[in-house]
C-alpha cells in the first residue's frame, strides 16, 4: 500500500484517447451496411449468430477484447441488496474485455448489445454504486432503476471501475483511483460506442448516463470533466461528498457504539444503550409518522412534507436506561440522542471540494424504509465490521487506506490531523460546481428520495444551489431539473412512491425538448397502487383537500 501522499489525479499510463471525436465515429462508420460490396455488419444476422462470431476490431484506448456471450432474457433474483427482488435482464449480446492503466488498475468492461432489429441508435451507460468493483449491467438492482416503460433497447455499457474488489483497500494506487473517479466509464463508453458503431453499421446518435449512489456521482463528475461524453444524465440519490461523509461521521459512530470521545470504550454506558435495534427502528419509525403524516394534508402512510416534521420521541422514552437497552418497546435517553444526532448536521472543520465543510443531516422517514439498519446503525450491536452500517464501514475502509492501519476506524480517527490527504482525494472524486459546458448541449435530472439515510439530500442540494449560482438561474433551468420522492430511502425502499420512468423523461427532454416538469411516480401500499408528483425540491406534494388519492392529479407541489 502506498503512503498517503501518493494520491494525486495523474492519468493511467498507456492510455491516448481521452475524447470521443468526430474523426473517431467517421473511422468507425467504415464498417457501413451492405451495398456496392460492402460487407454487411455483424447485427445484420440474427442476435444469436452475430454474437458467435463477433470479434471487435481495432478497440480504442488500449482495450482488449476477451469473449462475447449470448444471455437470453431472464428473470432473476436480486441477491447485491438482499431484497429478493425479481428482475428481469433483457436479452444481449455481450462483449467482454479489459483495459490495463498500469499494475494497480485494470478495468473490465462490458458492452450489451440487442438484437439489431431493435436497437434504438442509442448507448446507456450504467454507473456503479459504493466502492464499484462489480459489473453493474450483470446485476440486477442496478439494472432494475434503468428499466423503462417505454422498453428502449439501448446498447448498455459499464465497467468495475478499475478494481476487483468492493473496499476501498485499492485507493491509495492513483490510476486505481482516478478510474474510480472518473477515466473508466469515460475510456468504456469509447469502447462501447466503437464496438456500437462496428456490430451495427452506424454511429449511435445519441448517448445517455444513468447512475444511482456512487454511480450517480460519476454521472456528474462525467458532466463536469467529460462535458461532451454524454447528451443526457440521470443521476439518482448521487453520493457526491464521499469524503465530507467520512470524515463527518467519527461522532455520529462513537456515540452509537458506545464510545468516548478518543474511541476508547466507554466502560459507564450499559451495552446498547446508545444503539438503535432493528426492533427499536420499526417503533420509531410508526411514532414518526404517526406524529408528521398529516403535515401534507393526507394521513396516508408516507412523511411528505419532510421540512414541517420536527418530531423528537420523548414519549417513547424508557422507565430505566439500564434495562431499557435490551427492550424495543421504549428508547433510551441514549437512543433519542442518537436519533437527533442523524437528523442533525455534522459540522467536523475541514474544508473540502468545492469550499464544503461539514455534512448535512438526513431527512426524515428513513426509518420506515430500512435505511436506518443498513446505513446508520447496522444490524447487530457486536456482531463485527460488516454488521455495523454502512456509515461506519464506508469511512472505515478510506481511514485505514489513507493512514495504512488496520486498526484505524471511523471512531478513533482525527481527520484533522491528516488534511491534505483528505483534500486531495476529494478533490480528484468530487465534480466542480461549473456545469456550464455540458449544460451548454446537455441535459442533468437528478432524482433523490427524501428518506435517504445513506447519502443527504441537502448535500447535493447545497451543491446544486452552486451549480445555479454559477450557471444563472436560466441557465440551470434549461439544462438542469432535481426531483423527489418523500418516504424513499436509499434503496428505492419505503412506504413513498419510488417508481417513476425517468429515462423516458430524460430521452423525451433531450430529444424533443419537454422539460421533465409534469413528472409522476407510482407506489404501492396495502389498498393498491397510487400515484404522487415528483416535485421539485425543495417542494413536496401536498393533498389539494379532495378527489382520488392514488392519482397525482389530487396533488400540488407546495413549499409549506
């Protein structure tokens, strides 16, 4: 493991190509359609065909090709989130291969191929999340949130990113970590539009991102950096100031796990008395929409109007601390705490990318949605590293490989005392706020659900409140939209309606000019499905007072 110092954005050897060029697609384009002699393409044969003999030639930015393979259309289970969910994969053809940048980061691709009757000329490139180190068009959740009403069968491109694993223990490597943040999907949408354009005969005419969490990240920093990659991004939940959470949460730890404030075991505290169960969860979670369902004008389940709920569970509180530990029928003075310590801001002074300091507080309702077990407070009190939330285990991974100790944690480490190393890593994985020239001929949708207690809203819409500043409110308008979905946590889980066909919007946007201002999305609940507006933050949909309440028609987007 290199020092810490060794970080720094120096681009992976070995690698040319940095942008996708007229000349490049002109090149490209030899491989026309039959006529005069010409060769057919590849997609002229039957998918099944095609893909059986199919080798790329003359791939761009050093990449090899490894294999090709037929995946008919399936329906599998998702296992990456654990929520069992069927999915269904669409059938491809697809093209494997790798891309060495030097001895510390190799990226593997993949390009998915339909059968060419029915490609729409277009390429998808489907962003990662956490730490990547996976193929995310192989896994199903990931291919879940690009799924379309309107079934457009784009060529789906990604890449692991540049690493083979789902921690962090790579990223003191700088071609590792400059893949991460932004050269793979950059170098594989090359590889996927050459590899387009040679099986099918023709350029795509068009190229889209679409990325959740970390993959949404990477579709803005695409936008910042790579400004001419892409005619239109979707950035989901995007977990941009990766490094602000890491360095904000060693309080927020220690306090749930019982610690001191030096990360030393704190011997006075009863076991658990600070730690929220999954039981004690599912208690507060019913109190707090109990408390603020109705602030939208309808008790129907869902927290909407996030910004009016200000409930703190003093009523739930236990007789004794010491016993109450153990019971999920009451919390803690310990529990509360550390419930108000998640709703508020985390406020450690360093200045980060983009002049940030701090981290924002998460939005309510995460509670109903499972985000609280997976991202805040784990599953077992005492069960190990992976039982932990993913905010202990996330800054975990980046503090050892920064200070190269094992030991090293998210509640025993200062980062103040290691600034530059910080600084440096976020300024090579955060986008700047100057969108200009990407908003100069493409299109930004940013979707969040106002629940999620992995990445905060806030965060990203105190970076979008720069981007507007830099752009002019008329500029932003015309090439920007974020919306949300309250009661939606991390996952797309939770009582609010998640569901919406945000690729259409963004298709129909770029390409024919309707702004994604009339945008609906469904949910489910126990009477049926229902609808909501997707409002533009920091609105909320609000009940008008009468007609159907599953149609979204009954609902306005209000500020209070």
């Amino acid at each position: 493991m290199k020092h810490p110092s060794s970080i720094n954005p120096a681009p992976p050897q070995g690698i040319r190509s940095r942008t996708l060029t007229a000349a490049l697609l002109g090149t490209l384009g030899l491989a026309a359609c039959g006529g005069n002699g010409t060769p057919a393409p590849p997609a002229a044969r039957p998918l099944a065909q095609s893909c059986a003999a199919y080798v790329p030639s003359q791939l761009p930015v050093n990449a090899t090709f490894e294999r090709t393979e037929l995946r008919n259309r399936q329906t599998v289970t998702e296992t990456h989130y654990g929520t069992g969910e069927a999915i269904t994969l669409p059938r491809a053809c697809i093209v494997r291969g790798t891309i060495v940048s030097g001895p510390g980061s190799t990226i593997h691709w993949a390009v998915e191929l339909p059968e060419g009757t029915d490609w729409n000329g277009k390429t998808m490139t489907l962003g990662g999340g956490g730490f990547d180190g996976f193929m995310p068009t192989d896994d199903p959740w990931h291919v879940k949130y690009v799924q379309s009403d309107a079934a457009l069968p784009f060529v789906r491109i990604s890449s692991d990113s540049g690493h083979q694993t789902e921690d962090f223990s790579w990223g003191t490597d700088p071609a590792a970590l400059l893949n991460h943040a932004q050269e793979a999907n950059h170098l594989a949408l090359q590889v996927g539009t050459h590899i387009a354009t040679q099986f099918y005969g023709k350029a795509p005419t068009r190229r889209y991102m679409v990325g959740h969490s970390n993959g949404g990240r990477s579709g803005l920093i695409a936008a910042d950096r790579y400004p001419h990659d892409y005619d239109g991004v979707l950035a989901m939940s995007p977990a941009i100031s990766q490094q602000a959470h890491q360095v904000n949460m060693g309080p927020f730890n220690r306090w749930i796990y019982g610690r001191n404030a030096d990360g030393s075991p704190d011997t006075g505290v009863p076991t658990q008395a600070n730690w929220i169960s999954p039981g004690k969860s599912a208690l507060y979670a019913a109190a707090e929409i109990a408390a603020c369902d109705g602030l939208d004008g309808l008790a129907d389940g869902i927290i909407g109007n996030v910004e009016a709920c200000t409930y703190v569970p003093t009523d739930l509180q236990c007789a004794d601390d010491v016993a109450g530990a153990q019971d999920d029928r009451c919390l803690t003075t310990g529990q509360i705490e550390a419930i108000r310590l998640n709703y508020a801001d985390k406020t450690v002074p360093l200045t980060l990318a983009n002049g940030m300091t701090g981290y924002e507080r998460y939005g309510r309702g995460g509670a109903a949605t499972g985000d609280w077990q997976v991202y805040a407070f784990g599953f077992e009190y005492d069960g190990g590293f992976l039982s932990k939330g993913f905010s202990y285990i996330a800054p975990t991974s980046v503090i050892q490989a920064l200070t190269g100790s094992g030991s090293a944690d998210s509640m025993n480490h200062d980062p103040l005392g290691m600034p530059t190393q910080w600084q440096a890593l976020a300024n090579t994985m955060e986008p700047s706020t100057d969108l200009g020239r990407f908003g100069q001929r493409g299109k930004l949708l940013v979707w969040y659900g106002m629940a999620d207690t992995c990445v905060s809203v806030y965060r990203t819409a105190a970076y979008l409140d720069q981007v507007r500043q830099n752009s002019g409110s008329t500029t932003f308008d015309r090439f920007a939209r974020f919306v949300t979905s309250p009661g939606v946590g991390h996952d797309l889980t939770g009582p609010g309606a998640a569901r919406a066909d945000l690729i259409t919007a963004l298709v129909d946007w770029v390409e024919q000019g309707i702004a994604p201002d009339q945008l609906v999305a469904t949910g489910t609940s126990d009477a049926g499905t229902f609808e909501r507006p997707l409002c533009p933050f920091p609105r909320f949909p609000k009940y008008k007072g009468s007609g159907d309440t599953t149609q979204a028609s009954s609902f306005s987007c209000a500020v209070s």
